[in-house]
C-alpha cells in the first residue's frame, strides 16, 4: 500500500454522502463496532493486505478481468463494472485498481470450480412437467409445516428425520431432493427459518392459495431476483450456464454455493439440467416474463370436482384447485399424489377437521358441492359418529388463567396416563385436567393424539384454535445507513478544515510508532528548504523529536515548518 493510495482513499471517503459511505463499508462488510476514529484509520484498513485477501472474495470474474486490464493498460472498463468496483474502495474513480488491490489481485489463486450443470438436454414438455412436479412437492412441504415445523440443524439444512419423512410421504423424490426444496422455499420467502425450524411464512400461505401456473412463476421471479450479482445481466436475467462455476474466481466457498443454486433452478424447472432455459422460460432468463400462455397449454388442467367412493376415498380426476386442496386436506389425508390424487377419509382426519373448526353440517355441504357423485352413505355416516364422538373433551381458558380440560371422565383419565401428553405438565383440578401450556397448544397435542377435542372460549363457546404458529415472511434487517451511524458520526467529527496538516501528521505519527528513519522537507526562515534525514523518536506538543543521521544530533522541528515526509 502507498501513502498516496491511502491518502486519496481517504480524501474520497471523506467526500461521501452517509448513505454512499454506509453502502461501501456493508458491500466490504466491515464491522460497525470497529475502532476507527478517522478517515486515515479507514483507508489503511480498506487496503490492508489481509483485509482485501477477503474482499477479493466478493470480486466477480468480469470484476477480476477489469482490474487486470487496468493494470496492464488494456482496454476501457465498461461503466458498470468500473463503479462496483469504485463503490468498493478497490480502484479509484478511474477505474485504476489501488496499488494495495493489484498487489492482492496478483498473489491470489483462481479456485478450480467444476461444472455445475452437468446433465443432458429436454424438451420444453418435459420441462413443464417437471415444474408441475416441483410446485406439486413444494406445495405439499408447506402443508406439512401448517402442522409442525420442520426441523434443522446447524448449518441451516434440513434435519435427517424430516428429509426422510418427506421422501417416505411422497413429498419429495429423493433426500437432495427434500433439501433442494426446502432451500427453493426459504429463498422465496415461503418458509422462515429460525435457530432450529423451518416454519411456513404468511406469504407461504398466500403462496398456497394460488393456481399452479401462479405458483410457479412467482417462485422462479423470486429466485432470478435473488441471484447473487455475478450471474446477473445488466438486463435483470442470468448469465449462461457455462459462466457460472467461474463467477466468483477467489471465493472457496463458491463451488458448494453454485452447486446449490444450479440445483435449485434446475429443480424448479427454470433450466433443463444442462443449464439451457425452456423455450417458455427464455425470456425469464433475459431478465423479462416467462412465456406464462405457453406454460399453461403444457401444463395438467386444474379442476373443481372429485368423486367420493363407498371405500372412504375422494379420487381427483385432475390437480385440485388450490383452495379446494387446501380444505380437503384438512379433512382427509393425501394417499398418492399424480394428476389424479387419491384422498382417504377416517375417524381420526375428519375429527381433526372438527377440532379445527368445521362441524357436521358445514363439512357434508363442502363435500356435497365438491362431489360429482354425491355424498355415500358410509362417509355420511363417518361425519355423524365423529360429530357425536366431537366434544366429549373440551379444552379452554379458565378464570385462574391456566388451560382447562374438562368433559368425559374416562376420556380425562386415560389423557392423565398417556405418555405422550406428559410435556403438557397436567394436574388434577376437582374432576377436570389442568396445565400451564396454552389452549391452542394443548388443543392441538390432544388432536394429535387423536382425542375428540373441542376447543372452548373462557366463556365455553367454540371456537377455532390456532394451528401451527404462521411466521410473517422476513423483513430486510435495518438499512445500512443506520447500522453504521455511529461510526460514520465519529469518522466524519475528525475532519479538519486543513486535511494535509492532518495527513502529515500522521504520517509522524506512524513514523514514530516504528521508529522509522524518514526524510522530511524542512521550510527555513529564510523561505528555502532543507531536507533532513530523521530517525522518529517521539511527537507531542506540536513538534517532532529525532535523531538527524547526518549529523548525529537530535533535533526538534515545529510541525508547522515540515513541508513532507518520505519514508528512507
């Protein structure tokens, strides 16, 4: 790094607006708890050595291209690219890489990334197929954790027993297959992870009540948005196929994340496996809309009936319409998934359907107008003995502010032997049950455990209890610009009104830190200057102490009579 370099790194910095200057610290991430008290502290550290080894990590291969150029005098940078790197502080407003930068650019080693889309070609119909597929699974994983969230571990993957029980439900084909979705979701904002779930997000539900065709192409927006910035086009699409692996040259964690992203871009049907877009999807990947007319011909046509069966079953003659799934579902339990789907009835699914809010009557006109066959006698006569079973335990707050069981007495007494409800905590009041846990908690529990529960208000009226907890879709945390005020206040409270004098004497400064030997330019009383060659000993009371070489004395100089400083 050159004094010059630092100097007018730090010059420019200071001329910056607050959000310019929020913007360049975040893009480097640099922490807003660091130590800096002035502008020099922050261009010393923007090009120390260590520092950029990181920074080059976030530099793409166009980026790399245009700092080498620079260097050896090549060719105009294109504007684009000359700013990002400018906004970062690793070349000057030019396009001229710092000294610092080119030095780092120079020592770094290229990473062997392999390729990332590696399978063969398909036709437009097989691809469409394939995105029905992958709204179909998607869709399924979002209805499993309207129930329980899934789980996950501590690299942010789905957890090995929940990647398992969506392969053994049908949800998805495979275990990459699982966490290849789930990613796709959490990318999309449709599942909101915390340290140790994935829950479904409020816009996972809206999600849920779209058409497929909607479901698709708001995904696939949603993932060509978030691309990193390497594989975008000025345009607002994506590069080709074979520029991905290479995007980021100096980054060794790129490999693993290309992988990962080609892998969700191929699952969703955006690309055929060898990276090439489907003819409907091309203009998707040229940064416009997917030819969504052309998707809808080749996808299976949704419909709004189904059959209901003597055996307990509904068979749907093609893909449900969303919102009919989603309420059949929460009736029946899904037992295949393909373009006619399978759905059994039981005991237990429509008891579910109670305790979540729909009784008898509201439950037969639902399947009476879904049906083209009617409703069978032995459904019917299912929906009236769970309807006389529904209520026997009622669950609700009481006066004390704790969750009240009440009802049957066996039912209640085999509830306080079940080994299962044990976290509920729960204690014998007179002939009820009580417990610390919430209503919804313990209402949801009990169903789970296939008790016929009914959910109460404190004034015992029904009402619908809450299923799992919905996370509302994540937020941006808070903009730059506010992260970095309180360093950014203390950079900009050291400015002077004279900068060199503030340069110059840190210079001494560091100077005497190391016990350097400089050469200083002295201005002499008479307006002629002297150069002095000095071993730095100390700095304080506006005045510099040294050992001049030449002579073998120490001398002391006013600062206000040094003109430069050179290092020897």
């Amino acid at each position: 790094m050159t004094a010059s370099d630092a100097r007018a790194l730090a010059t420019r910095l200071a001329t910056l607006d607050p959000d310019a200057l929020a913007a360049l610290l975040d893009a480097r991430h640099i922490s807003p708890g660091t130590s800096w008290t002035d502008f020099f502290d922050a261009a010393d550290a923007l090009l120390d050595p260590a520092h950029l080894t990181r920074a080059l990590a976030d530099v793409s291969d166009l980026e790399a291209a245009a700092l080498q150029a620079a260097v050896s005098g090549g060719t105009a940078v294109a504007p684009s690219v000359r700013d990002g790197l400018v906004a970062r502080a690793l070349a000057d407003e030019s396009g001229r890489p710092y000294d610092a930068v080119a030095a780092a650019l120079d020592a770094a080693t290229p990473i062997a990334a392999p390729a990332v889309f590696d399978g063969g070609t398909e036709s437009d119909a097989a691809s469409a197929e394939r995105a029905f597929d992958a709204v179909a699974s998607l869709a399924d994983i979002l209805h499993a954790t309207t129930r329980s969230p899934l789980g996950r571990i501590g690299s942010g993957a789905l957890s090995a027993g929940d990647r398992r029980r969506l392969v053994e439900t049908g949800a998805a084909h495979t275990p990459d297959g699982a966490d290849t979705l789930v990613a796709i979701a959490a990318q999309a904002g449709l599942l909101s992870g915390s340290e140790r779930t994935w829950s479904i997000s409020d816009a996972g539900m809206r999600w849920l009540e779209t058409r497929t065709l909607e479901r698709w192409l708001d995904v696939a927006h949603r993932l060509r948005d978030r691309l990193p910035a390497a594989l975008r086009t000025p345009e607002g699409g994506w590069r080709p196929a074979a520029q991905w692996a290479g995007a980021h040259p100096f980054d060794p964690s790129w490999p693993d994340r290309v992988t990962r992203l080609a892998a969700m871009l191929t699952q969703w049907a955006m690309t055929a496996p060898d990276g090439t877009p489907p003819a409907w999807a091309a203009g998707l990947a040229g940064g416009a809309d997917a030819d969504a007319a052309t998707l809808r011909s080749l996808l299976p046509h949704e419909v709004d009936k189904v059959y209901l069966q003597n055996d307990l079953t509904a068979i749907a003659p093609g893909p449900l319409e969303p919102q009919l799934d989603l309420r059949l579902r929460a009736t029946a339990r899904r037992e295949s998934r393909a373009q006619a789907a399978t759905y059994r009835f039981t005991a237990e699914t429509i008891g579910a359907a109670f305790a979540a809010g729909e009784t008898a009557a509201s439950l037969t006109e639902f399947l009476a107008t879904l049906s083209l066959t009617g409703v069978p006698q032995p459904l019917a006569y299912e929906i009236e003995r769970a309807a006389a079973r529904h209520g026997r335990l009622r669950v609700g707050p009481d006066w004390q502010g704790w969750t009240r069981l009440s009802g049957d007495a066996d039912l209640l007494e085999a509830i306080g032997v079940d080994q299962a409800l044990r976290p509920l905590g729960l204690v014998p009041d007179g002939a009820d049950l009580v417990t610390r846990i919430s209503a919804d908690t313990t209402s949801r529990m009990l169903a789970d455990a296939r008790y016929p529960v009914l959910a109460v208000d404190a004034d015992g009226a029904p009402r619908t209890p809450g299923r799992q907890e919905i996370v509302e879709s994540e937020s941006p945390g808070a903009p730059a610009s506010e992260r970095y005020r309180t360093l950014i206040e203390t950079l900009r409270a050291s400015l002077s009104d004279d900068a060199d004098a503030a340069w110059l004497e840190r210079e001494l400064d560091q100077a005497v830190r190391t016990r350097a030997t400089i050469e200083i330019t002295v201005r002499m009383p008479d307006g002629s200057s002297r150069d002095v060659t000095l071993e730095a000993a100390g700095l304080g009371g506006g005045r510099l102490r040294g050992r001049d070489r030449a002579a073998d004395v120490e001398r002391t100089l006013p600062l206000s009579s040094i003109v430069s400083v050179r290092p020897v």
